[in-house]
C-alpha cells in the first residue's frame, strides 16, 4: 500500500501533470459540464466515478478575468487575442 501512495503523489505532482485535452479558458456553458478531470463530461452522466457533484469552471468561482490571478499554469492569450471584455 505504501507504493500505491507514492505513486498517487508522483501522479498529482505540478511537474508531472499535464492536461490531455486543451482546457478552455471561457466556456459558453460552463454549468453544464464537470470541470474534474480530462473528461469534461456533462452534469447528468459523470463517468470518472465521482458521482456526487461536479466541479465548478474557475469561471464560475472567481468571474471572466479569473486567468488574471493566481498560477494556473496555463499559457494566457494576450489581451487584444481575448476579445473586447463583456458588457
């Protein structure tokens, strides 16, 4: 069991975790899908095993410049790339 457990840590390390499929940065409908994993699967039929509720976009949590703050991580699109900023 002690192996399993630094195989989970080495799995869920910053340097090691790298996103299969591109993360969207402003979603249309973000409420509609569950945000936890690469599956991005929609609310009614999570597939990850999860089953008790979804994972919030950080579009939802912190608002549209939420890329602005913190490290994600992610490669951010300069701002004339982004569009003008909603009304």
């Amino acid at each position: 069991m002690g192996s399993r457990i630094i195989w989970l840590k080495r799995a869920i390390s910053p340097a090691n975790h790298a996103m299969a499929k591109k993360f969207p940065l402003h979603p249309s409908h973000p409420e509609r899908v569950c945000w936890g994993c690469d599956k991005y699967c929609p609310t009614d039929a999570m597939g990850c095993g999860n089953g008790s509720s979804r994972t919030q976009h950080p579009i939802e949590l912190l608002g549209d410049d939420w890329l602005d703050y913190g490290d994600w991580g992610i490669e951010a699109p300069d701002a004339s790339a982004r569009g003008p900023a909603p009304a």
